[in-house]
C-alpha cells in the first residue's frame, strides 16, 4: 500500500492494535458531547469564570494524579490499570454530567474526571511498549485521527438538540458517553495483554508500595533535567495543552455569544475542523514528519496560530461570519492535528523505555501543573472579552514557535 498510514494501520498487532482499533469509541461518546460542554454549563447557569475555575480544578487535579500515575501503573499493570482507571475518569463523570443541575456537579466531575491522568500514563505504555519505535510517530497519527472519526456522528447531537432543546439533548449525549466508554474499556482490556516491560515491572514492585515508589521519583527527575531532549518535549507539550484547553474550553462560547452561531449548528464546524485533520493525517502529514521534526513543529504552531487570529476577527453570522469561521478551521485543524501528534511523539521518542511509566508520570504532572492556572485565567478573561483566551493563545503559540527555533539551532533535526 503506497499510504503509510493505511499500511501502519493494517500491520498492527497485539496492544498497539487493540489500542488503535478500540480508539473510534471514544470519539462516538466524549467527541460527540465536547461541541455542547461549555455552552450546556451556561445554560445551567455557570458563569465564564466559573467554567474556566472548573477547568483549571481539572488540571490540578491531573497534577495530583499524573504524579500518582507511575507507581500505579508498575504495581498494577498497564492493562489492569487502564481498564480501572477509564472507568472512574470518564464513566462515573458521564453520570455526573447527566445529571447535573449547579456549579458542584461539575465541580466533582472534574475531580473525578482528574484522574485520567493516570490512565493516560498507563494506556500509552500499553499503546508504545511493544512498538517499533520507527512506527511510533505514524501510531500516534492512527491515534489522533481515530479520535476525529466523530466527526461523521456530528449530526446526530444536532438533531437531537433541535429535537429536544439544548440541556436534554446533552443528557441524552452524556448517557450515550457512558455506555459507549464502558463498551471501549471492556473491549481493550479483553484483546490487550500486558507488556513485556509492564510485567518486568509488576514483579519489581510487588513487595514495594505505592509510597515507597514515590520515593524513586528523585533519580527520575535527574534523569530527566539531563536530557535536553525530554526538557523540550515538555515544554511543547506544556504549550500545546495549555493552547488546547483554552481552545476547547472558549470556543464553543465565542461562537454561540459573540459570533451567533445556533446551538444546533454547533457540532458541524467542529466536524469540519475533525474532517480536515483526518484528511490532513492521510495526505500531507505522513510526509512531513518523514524526514525529521523541526519543520512540522513550526508549520504546527503557526497554523494553528493563523486559525485562532482569524476567529478573534470573525464578524457575526453572515455569509462572511460563515467563511471567515471555515477559513480559521482549516488553519486550525492542520494546527491541531500536527501539534497532537507531535507532542505524543517527542514524549515517546525521549522518554527512558525502562522508567517509561514514571517519566511519563512526571512529565505529564508538570505540563499539567504549568497549564492549571490557564483555564481561570482563560475565563476572567472571557468574562472580559470572548476574544481575549484567544489573545492568550496566539501569545501561547508564538511561545512555540520560538522554543522550536532555540531547540534546533545548531542542531541535528531529528
């Protein structure tokens, strides 16, 4: 097969392809009810300060759990500790978010949701462990795209919202999130296998406790400051969390309240901006990220950045309101799907194979730890003007590009 992706896609075998293959099912529960979450807070009364202080308790909370994520990965196993920690990262908080009526229910779901960090730690030992590593970029790009494939689901939460308003629809979406997680879950712990580093690991801690694990977090940190290589993927991963979070958390806002667009249009621009990535994974990515990384990074960031300057001048819906809001989604998606897939690839492609598990742990406790604030900040600034997060983001992304440079000044691309 001449595409890479596709011919990654059909080689895949044992975890990789079960964590590959189960991947859609995320995006035909969590995706479907993302384009509605900030705008279903409002219509339950939650003000954009409010939003913006859950959404940095979420990230604190994946501090907390991010650090928590190694041990309990090597005692439990990446299997075993993904197919737990799912369950109470995005099932219960679906539950919760069904239901919900005020500020607390939110407030408890993301401490709830918080803890996701830890599966993230586990499922990407599960996902990489037992790869090549020269098929790790083209995995993370199968990965990210599968996530898109939502997409062709969009119209389904728009006639639901058109059928039955806004709040119930979005119930009905959180009940489906539930049942399909669940399903995903199930599904990956039955046709996974624990790797073989994970039960190299297993058996090394059995007589350790979680504690005691905490405390062999010291040599990783050394290990980690002495690679330049590990520094750089955190602080890209740092900065393009912190440009995520702020675009998934205000998007939806600035386009319902100040550009206009109605709530049962919501979900088909994010549609569009999944069908282009997906589009942009199968043709022109592969071949960019070929040869080395530098590149792609700046053409990442400052797509990205070109997408959210054009959303800040979008006027109000229109014919012009409409292309102008098309136009920034296409530099977007491109942006988007570049910088996911390069951040996951750096981490991978840097992090220590025999410590995987706590350097993951650390690293993602950082890069959550400096992204934290950014969601209260995002909404005093809303609360300002909705262009405002979107401000911060392009001051984020030139951030970016700028460490990109500095990084591979005077040196080899990878």
């Amino acid at each position: 097969m001449n595409n890479p992706l596709i011919s990654t896609l059909v080689r895949l075998r044992g975890n990789p392809r079960a964590c590959v293959y189960t991947e859609p099912l995320w995006g035909l529960s969590m995706n479907l009810c993302l384009p509605y979450a900030s705008v279903y807070m409002i219509a339950l009364g939650l003000r954009d300060v409010e939003i913006g202080f859950i959404a940095s308790v979420y990230m604190f909370t994946q501090v907390i759990f991010a650090f928590l994520g190694g041990p309990i990965t090597d005692k439990l196993g990446r299997r075993s500790t993904t197919v737990i920690f799912d369950f109470i990262a995005w099932s219960l908080p679906c539950l919760i978010w069904m239901g919900a009526r005020n500020f607390w229910f939110f407030l408890i779901a993301a401490l709830f949701n918080g803890t996701m960090k830890v599966t993230t730690n586990s499922w990407d030992c599960l996902l990489v462990e037992d790869a090549e590593k020269s098929e790790i970029t083209r995995i993370y790009s199968l990965v990210v795209s599968c996530g898109h494939l939502s997409a062709l689901f969009a119209p389904i939460s728009s006639i639901l919202v058109s059928r039955f308003t806004l709040v119930p629809a979005v119930r009905i979406l959180y009940i489906n999130a539930f049942v399909v997680m669940t399903t995903k879950l199930i599904l990956l712990y039955i046709f996974s296998r624990e790797t073989r580093t994970g039960m190299v690991r297993m058996q090394e801690t059995r007589e350790e406790s979680i504690f005691s694990l905490l405390r062999g977090y010291k040599g990783i940190i050394r290990l980690m400051v002495r690679s330049k290589g590990t520094l750089f993927a955190i602080i890209i991963s740092a900065l393009v969390s912190i440009a995520g979070m702020i675009n998934t958390t205000f998007w939806q806002i600035i386009v319902n309240q100040k550009i206009g667009v109605p709530d049962t249009l919501l979900p088909f621009f994010p549609m569009l901006r999944s069908i282009l990535a997906m589009v942009f994974f199968f043709t022109i990515i592969p071949h960019l990220t070929r040869v080395h990384l530098r590149n792609p990074l700046l053409l990442g960031f400052a797509s990205y950045l070109i997408g959210q300057t054009i959303l800040i001048f979008t006027p109000p819906v229109g014919g012009l309101g409409y292309v102008s809001l098309c136009i920034s989604l296409i530099f977007d998606g491109f942006g988007v799907a570049m910088l996911a897939m390069l951040a996951e690839s750096l981490v991978a492609l840097h992090v220590d194979a025999a410590e995987r598990a706590r350097v993951l742990a650390l690293l993602q406790m950082t890069v959550m730890f400096v992204s934290a604030p950014f969601g209260w900040i995002g909404g005093l600034l809303s609360g300002l003007s909705r262009n405002l997060p979107f401000v911060m983001n392009i001051l984020i992304l030139s951030a970016g590009i700028l460490v990109t440079l500095l990084y591979y000044r005077g040196r080899k691309a990878e």
